[in-house]
C-alpha cells in the first residue's frame, strides 16, 4: 500500500500516508476509485484550464505530453464510473472535464499561419485536383458559354442588349476608334480606384456567387458559368466584327487568365458541393455535404486569393503595358504559372 | 418543437438542446448546443471588434501618412509608395474579417472572443477532431451567408424600382441562406452543414466533495453519538433517482429540507428517528443506500427509481 502512497503524495502533493488512510477508510467501492484518480484528474484540470486561458507557452513540456494520455484516462474513468459509481456530482464533473480535454485534445492541429504554408505550399494544389471532374464540367458549360454568346448575338445582334448591362458604348454599331479607345490609353487611369472596384465589385461576386449557388444541386452554378460566358462571347463578337479580336483578347488576357481561372475553380467547388447533396452515394447528405465542402473551402480560398491578384493585375498591369504583345505575354505567363502551380507542381508524393 | 414529450413532462430547454457525440475512444458525452440568440450576439461582438479593429488601423495609417506629409495628390517615387501601402490596406481590410475568424478559431483557445465571452465553441459534428479545413469552410460560408444578402439588398435598393427577377431571385435564395439556423433542429447554419461542425456550449462545474466520505456516512453522528445501520429491506425502498434527490439536498444544506426529507425516509421504513441530527441521520442513509445500489450494479442489476 506504500507505493501507492506515494504515488497519491505525488499527485497531490499531501501528505501520502493522510491520504492513503483516507483511501483505506473510504467505505465504498466507488469511492475509493475516486480517490485514487482524483490527482490525476484534477492535474489533468489544471492544465486544461491553462489552455483555455491562452496561456499555452507557459504549460510545461511533461504537461503537454501528459495531456493526452490524462484524457485517454480520464475518458475511460468516465465510462467506469457511469457502471460503477451513483456519485453523481462525480459523474457531472467528469464528464465535463473529459469535453473540456477532448475540445483540447481535438481541436485544429495547425494555427493559420501554419496551415497557410502547408496550403501555399501544395496544399492548394492537391485540392484542386482531388476536384478535377468538376473543373472539367464547369470549363466545358465555360466554352459552351462564350460560343453560344457568339452564336447567339452573331444571329441576331439584339441578343447583345439582353445579355450585356446597358448603358456602356460598347455596343453593336460602335465605331473602330471607340472600341479601341476602350482597349488602349487609359494609361493615365487612377490604378487605385480600378483595383478597389475590381476587388469588391462583379467578378468577385460572380466567384462567390458560383460556389454559393453550387448548394441548389449545381445548377444554379452552371447557369451562371454560361450566363457570364456568354457576355465574354458576345464581347468577342462585337470586336471581332471591327477586326480588333486579338487586340480585346490580350487586353483581356492580362487579368482575364486570372480571373476566369479563378471564376473556373469557383464553379467546380460549387458543383462539388451540388453534387455530393444531388448523388450523396451511401451517405447522408450532410454528411456528404461536409466532406466535399471541406474541400471546396480550400479551392475558394485559394480562389479569394487569385482574385486579388487579378485585382492588381487589372489596375495596374494592363494600365502600364499599352500595348498588345505585351498584355499577352503576361496573360500566358499567368495562366502557364497557375496551371504549373495548380496541376503540376506536386510536392512530397 | 414539441416542448413535451409523450409522459407530459416539460423538457427544459437546455434538455432539449442536448446532443449525444461519441469521442474516438468510444466514450459518449453530452454536449449542449448553443442557442441561435446566443450565437448572434457572439457574431455581433465579433463583428464590432473587427470593425472597430479596422477603423482604429486605418486611422492609424492615416495620421501616419498625415505626419509624413503625403496625400492622395503626392506625386513621383513618394506617391508610388503611398499607392502600393494603400493597396496592402485594400487587401487587408478585405480579408480582415476572415483572418479574425480563422486566426482565433484555429488558435490554442479555440473561440473568437466573441464566443469566448458568451461560453460556446466550435466542435465537430461526428466527435473526431475538428480540422483546420472545416475551421475554413464554416468561416468562408458565413461571408456567403451573411454579406451577400447585404449586397444583393444594397443592390437592389440602389437600382430603384427595375430590380429584374435574376436579382429577387437571387435575393431570396440568400435570404434562405440567412434563415437557415431556424430551419434545422440543431440550427447549423450553412457553414455548419459545409464544414460538419456545430456550435456547442463550453461548460464548466466544480467537483464537490464526495458526500460518502465526511460526516456521518461512515462513522457515529457527531452530535449524538448515534451510529445509524439500515438493513437491506430498508434500503431496498428507494431507487437511482431518490438517491441523487438525496444528494441534492444534502448539499443544498438546508435544515428544513433535510426534516422534511428525512420525515419521510423514517416514515417510509417505519423508522421513528427524534428530530435534531436529521443531517447525520441523512449522510448514513445516503452511503449506505449508495452502497447497496452500486453492489447491485456491479451485479447487474439496476434500480432506476422506487417504482423499478
């Protein structure tokens, strides 16, 4: 009996033989398993309470390490005591405290800075892969998109006003010299305004909007891809038709490659998520739901991220390169980087 | 929403909002959820505090750029500089609130401060650990849930009477997006669903003093002397629930309780106890009770209440 003696001086930093006399006098079964726990458990407290206070750095190293097998322990000491002990006050507090500990057991691993390099660092990239099938969906209602745009206003021009927002002299029957005027010369253009109304204005929207819609099923998103799509195309057509196709594609280029990319990955992770609630499998849905939206967070954050860089692209690049060799090279340089990074970069497999 | 369940008892609200999960080791526990006015305020402060967090910077900025003599009109190297510092201060304010979000909830306390003062937290739904990526996905979804009405509303308020469908309908499915918490039992809004997690409370107790230990349960009563022994017929009367009753109201201490209380035990084992050491009286029966029904547990046999 001694050695447990001790074993409870330790824990409670009591005298050991009180203590153990306290154990060999406690009349009941359940009391004594009580007693014989409780250091542990109130040890297992202490620290978790120095968690919840934010005062981790200052637990020391034999603490953290004991934290989680003082859980373990006080879990299964929750499963005894629930078939064992009518202590009720008991039963409450430990079942309270074996939460607390679990909540700190459980909790997210890596802080955000840390998850940040991990996510920049190939993180991203494997969750836009592990969509694949949707980007490929949502690129394919993309290009049908621009070509029945084309189609659509090639037939019949007043087409163009139904799909494009009015008021803007980019409209059928402008002449040369106002398209290009659009495209060329706004070097003197205030790049702080263009980028701030870039960054809260439509095409982030657009983004948000087609994962967010992506709950209803998907088809909402897909309805949405082709919609603005279908304005690229009317656009095209409408420059095309003044012979100033290559000079709206690179001028396009610059931010567009960004941009649509990232309108692109929007829409697949909104119809990751429409599809795992259409075609759950042996699932629930809500289960369903929670893992691929966990996955098409991370898409959309990254998503968030490529916007701002379009933002500053659109506001200042295509503002300082007046010109369309050079908008193109940036474009494809743009687009030849996110593929790299998104598709083919691939670290530690 | 039934507030009664079949035998017509009221179920407490807190009993209601009560939700079983099973941690990995297999151990049940008993989690609360929040409730849905409780998680708006913790959204409110939240949200005041990034607020006010973001007025306090840009001003700081400002006087700043103030004290150096630079403005919007500053022309040459010093404007270049200027733009590209008002750019990160685009991107910051952008972010702000996400990055609050995020840095707290993935941070060793695990809550927003908004959340912290109110007592509740995030926990995954299916008892595992709560991954950073879900973190990600509930806060993402909230810009979704909660601003995007805003703008569609800004919108439609700013373009007059010529809202066209695409805008109403759009408005309506964020609306449906904002109503979400009340249209589910366990109010996940959106985010939860996305992310496979809840809002539960973070609840904390004080462990009391075993009744069984101290007193009287063990040895003579202190006041008479009176050692207090009861036979198995006498302690097979009450149940499981009696004696948590009893634990009760030997902690709540109160004289008059306890007479009444331990009236009631002596009339119903045809005991006749004289008044004046009820406490002692109380504290014997208690332990002995409890031995008694633990001995049956560890038979096998449980006794719920005096009916079982």
């Amino acid at each position: 009996m001694s050695a447990l003696g001790d074993r409870l001086a330790g824990w409670l930093g009591r005298g050991a033989a009180e203590d153990a006399a306290r154990v060999e006098e406690a009349a009941l079964r359940s009391d004594r398993f009580r007693l014989e726990r409780e250091g542990d458990w109130k040890r297992l407290e202490q620290i978790v309470g120095q968690i919840e206070r934010g005062r981790l750095k200052r637990l020391s190293d034999e603490d953290l390490l004991a934290l989680p097998g003082l859980y373990r322990m006080t879990a299964s000491a929750l499963s005894i005591a629930r078939e064992t002990s009518l202590d009720q006050a008991l039963v409450d507090w430990l079942e309270t405290l074996t939460q607390r500990a679990w909540f700190a057991v459980y909790g997210p691993r890596a802080g955000l800075g840390r998850w940040l390099r991990g996510f920049l660092g190939g993180g991203w990239g494997r969750a836009v892969r592990s969509i694949g099938s949707d980007i490929l969906i949502a690129l394919l209602a993309m290009v049908v998109g621009t070509v029945v745009g084309w189609l659509l206003v090639s037939s019949n021009p007043d087409w163009f006003y139904a799909l494009m927002p009015s008021g803007d002299e980019r409209q059928p029957g402008a002449s040369r010299e106002v398209l290009e005027r659009t495209l060329f010369g706004n070097a003197g253009q205030d790049g702080l305004s263009v980028f701030a109304a870039m960054l809260f204005s439509n095409n982030a929207q657009v983004s948000i909007l087609a994962f967010a819609l992506g709950f209803a099923c998907g088809v909402p998103t897909l309805l949405l891809l082709v919609h603005n799509t279908a304005m690229l195309g009317a656009l095209l057509w409408l420059y095309h038709g003044q012979g100033l196709t290559f000079e709206l594609i690179g001028w396009l280029s610059v931010h567009g490659t960004t941009e649509l990319f990232a309108i692109l990955l929007a829409g697949a992770a909104g119809l990751h998520v429409g599809r795992a609630i259409a075609f759950p499998g042996n699932r629930a849905v809500l289960d369903a739901a929670a893992e691929a939206g966990r996955r098409a967070a991370l898409v959309m954050t990254g998503v968030v991220l490529m916007l701002i860089v379009a933002a500053i692209l659109e506001a200042f690049a295509r503002q300082l390169l007046d010109a369309t060799m050079p908008r193109l090279v940036v474009g494809a340089f743009m687009l030849v980087f996110w593929i790299g990074y998104l598709f083919i970069w691939r670290r530690g497999k | 929403m039934s507030a009664r369940r079949a035998t017509g008892r009221i179920v407490p609200d807190a009993e209601r909002r009560k939700r079983w999960l099973t941690t990995p080791e297999g151990v049940a526990l008993p989690f609360v959820l929040a409730s849905r006015g409780t998680r708006a305020a913790a959204l409110a402060i939240d949200l005041f505090l990034v607020g006010a967090a973001m007025v306090a910077t840009t001003l700081a900025l400002l006087w700043m750029a103030q004290g150096l003599g630079l403005n919007a009109s500053t022309k040459g190297p010093a404007g270049h500089a200027l733009q590209a510092l008002a750019i990160v201060w685009f991107v910051v304010m952008f972010l702000a609130r996400n990055a609050w979000f995020l840095a707290f909830e993935l941070g060793p306390r695990g809550a927003t401060p908004g959340k912290r003062l109110l007592g509740i937290r995030v926990a995954a739904r299916d008892g595992g650990r709560l991954t950073t990526e879900a973190v990600i996905a509930r806060n993402l979804v909230r810009d979704i849930e909660l601003f995007m009405p805003l703008v569609f509303i800004g919108g439609a308020a700013s373009s007059g009477g010529d809202t066209d469908l695409a805008s109403w309908a759009g408005l309506g499915w964020f609306a449906l997006f904002m109503a979400m918490p009340f249209l589910n039992r366990d109010a996940l809004r959106c985010g939860d669903m996305i992310a496979g997690t809840w809002v539960v409370e973070a609840q904390k107790r004080k462990l009391g003093q075993a009744l069984s230990l101290g007193g009287a349960a063990a040895g003579p009563s202190a006041a008479t002397g009176a050692v207090y022994r009861f036979g198995p017929e006498e302690l097979s009367v009450y149940g499981e629930y009696e004696l948590q009753a009893l634990e009760r109201v030997l902690r709540e201490g109160r004289a008059d309780t306890m007479a009444e209380v331990a009236a009631t035990i002596c009339g119903k084992i045809g005991w006749s106890a004289g008044a004046g050491d009820e406490r002692a009286f109380l504290e014997a029966y208690y332990t002995q009770l409890r031995a008694h029904l633990e001995r049956g547990m560890r038979f096998g046999r449980r006794k719920a209440d005096k009916f079982a």
